[in-house]
C-alpha cells in the first residue's frame, strides 16, 4: 500500500495552499472565495458540473484547510454531505443537490442522538403514507445546521433529505468551543417525498463522516505544532529560545510522535475506505481503521492541543492569537465523535469475539 498523495490531490491540497496564502480570512467570510475556486465541486460528479473526484482529494482538502484551523462549512458539506450522497443516494436525490454545490450551497448531516453519538440505530422514526414520509425526532450536535440547506437525517428506515426550510423543522443553537455553529434540530412530522428516504447507506456515512474527521484532525494537529513550534524557537526566556530547554523540546517532541500516529491513522483509514473492494474481509479491515481512527482522535488530539496551549504560556489564550482556534475546533470534533471511552468501547466491542 501506497499512501502518497498523487498528482490530482498535490493538485488540490496546492489549491487549498494558495488560496490561504491570499486570503487572511478564516471564518465564513472565506467561503465565498472557496466556492469561486472549485474546490467544492472536487468529488461532485461530472454529470452534477464536478470534478468526478473522490474520498482522497477531499481528505487532501480538508486537512490542508484543518491546518490552518479554517472555520467554514467544507466538513459537513464534503464528508458528510457530498461524499455520502454520491456513494449511497438514488440519481434523483443526487441529482437535486449536488449541482447546486458549485454555488456553494451547504450540505450537513444529523449524525447523533441525545446520548447516541453516530447512533446506529436512530430513533428518529419516518411513515410512509403514499408519496409522502413524515419524519419526527430530535437530533444533536448538527453542525452548520442553520446555515444547511439540506440535512441527511438517519432514521428508523434509512436516511432521509430534508430541506431546512420544511415546516415542523426547529433549529435551537447549542454551545459550541469554537467559531464552528452547532445545533439541535426537532422534527416534527416533517414531510418530504417519499424518493428522498433511502433505506441503505447508513454505515457508509459514518465511514466516510469518520475518515472525514479524521482529515480534519491531522490537518489541525499539524498546524497547532507548527504554530507552537515556531513560538518556541522565537521566544525567548533568560536569555535562550525556549525550544532550547530541554523539557520543552521532550514535549515538542511527544507532541510530533503523536501528530504522526494521528497522521498515519488518517490516511491509512482513507485510502483503505477509498479502494474499491467490496468483499467483507476489506470492509471489516477497514472498520477496524476508522475505529483506531476514532479512538486516536477522541483521545489523542485535545491532550495534545492541551499541551500546544501550555508551550505557549498565557499567549496561547488570547483570542487574538491562532492558537484557540485549533483547541476549540479540536475539542468540538473528539465530542462529535462521543469522546475517548465511548470510541475505546466501539473499538473494543469490534475486537471481541462475545
């Protein structure tokens, strides 16, 4: 196995890159200028107006916005949206939204549950009445639900497209870490054309929502360590760099196997979830990545934010510096992911032969 990058995601990931080198934007006010560069459509298919690309490229997208903490609505439209939609919707579904992508019009999905994060067995529950399914529940942590204009929304019969304008749909905001808009959503007998319910698909959203955070995770780390790097090799204390202590550069150094671990379990899940390899073996190979995957996000990233925060002393907390950006968008994705004990028992329930 082979996890280079090759020309098509050098060619994304340099995109990405020269963009952010232009813009000094790194909320919303950016999401124009992504939608003017293409870079949306890179996994949209060419019959939709897209690049016919795939999980790859947007990984490489992904992290390379995640490095610079960049808070705009690419996760949840690429990896929980686009990706899924072209992977297990019917031509119809897909063909409603995906090409108004290179518009820039955000897609999320409903992943969790009171208590259930990525729930696998979704109480939201949809009927069917002729051409017509009405679908009642409550969801959580919903990410840029507001700002959505469709939301894939798990249910007891499959994944259902619901419009965010639909009467019966509530959006309460929630708390959030971070600059990344969070919500609640209450559906209540929201009706939508029976073609927009699907019955499969939904463990190949969590996949590719998991390889997708994953993404996002590498990129931050990678980012956060570059930044307290350079803090540490510029500021000064008694008269020497701080990176030449020699309890700073062991923690420098914990910091750099760690983003390495996370690096390799990212990319190893992609391009393992990326092949084209249907048989079981493979699949239950590559779910035993993305729960590695998981588990390393959920329990790895926020002590080694932790740490990145603690090397910057009192600077570190300034809203006015970079470094809160990362801490708070990485806290935020290990909740979405149900937090470290809840990945350890996924993970160790996959290994269990009980």
């Amino acid at each position: 196995m082979d996890f280079t990058r090759d020309e098509g995601q050098d060619a994304v990931a340099e995109v990405v890159v020269s963009l952010l080198e232009r813009e000094t934007a790194r909320d919303m006010e950016l999401w124009p200028k992504l939608v003017d560069s293409g870079l949306l459509v890179v996994a949209v298919p060419e019959r939709h107006g897209g690049d016919g690309m795939g999980l790859l490229e947007v990984a490489a997208l992904l992290t390379e916005l995640a490095t610079d903490a960049v808070a705009v609505p690419a996760l949840p439209t690429l990896g929980f949206g686009v990706l899924p939609l072209v992977a297990s919707a019917p031509e119809s579904v897909g063909a409603r939204v995906l090409p108004d992508i290179a518009k820039g019009t955000v897609v999320t999905a409903a992943l969790s549950e009171a208590a259930a994060p990525f729930t696998v067995e979704p109480k939201t529950i949809a009927v069917t009445s002729g051409n017509i399914v009405r679908i009642s529940g409550r969801k959580v942590a919903v990410p840029y639900a507001e700002q959505a204009s469709w939301l894939l929304v798990p249910t007891d019969s499959g994944i259902a497209l619901v419009d965010t304008r639909a009467e019966g749909l509530t959006l309460t905001p929630t708390p959030v870490s971070g600059g990344i808009p969070e919500y609640t959503v209450q559906l209540d007998r929201v009706e939508i054309p029976a073609e927009q319910l699907w019955p499969n698909g939904l463990a190949e959203l969590h996949r590719l929502a998991l390889a997708s955070i994953g993404s996002v995770a590498d990129g931050l780390l990678r980012g956060a360590i570059t930044l307290t790097a350079e803090h540490l090799r510029t500021r000064h204390q008694f008269g020497r760099p701080l990176a030449e202590f020699q309890a700073v550069a062991q923690q420098i150094a914990d910091l750099y196997v760690v983003s390495r671990t996370l690096h390799v379990a990212a990319v190893s899940a992609n391009w393992a979830l990326a092949q084209d390899d249907t048989s079981q073996e493979h699949r239950e190979r590559t779910d035993d990545d993305l729960a590695v995957l998981a588990y390393t996000v959920a329990e790895q990233l926020p002590a080694a934010m932790q740490k990145c925060h603690h090397l910057h002393g009192g600077l570190g907390v300034d809203v006015t510096h970079p470094m809160h950006r990362y801490y708070s968008q990485a806290k935020d994705i290990a909740r979405w992911l149900g937090g470290a004990s809840f990945r350890l028992d996924r993970l160790g329930a996959g290994c269990s032969s009980t």
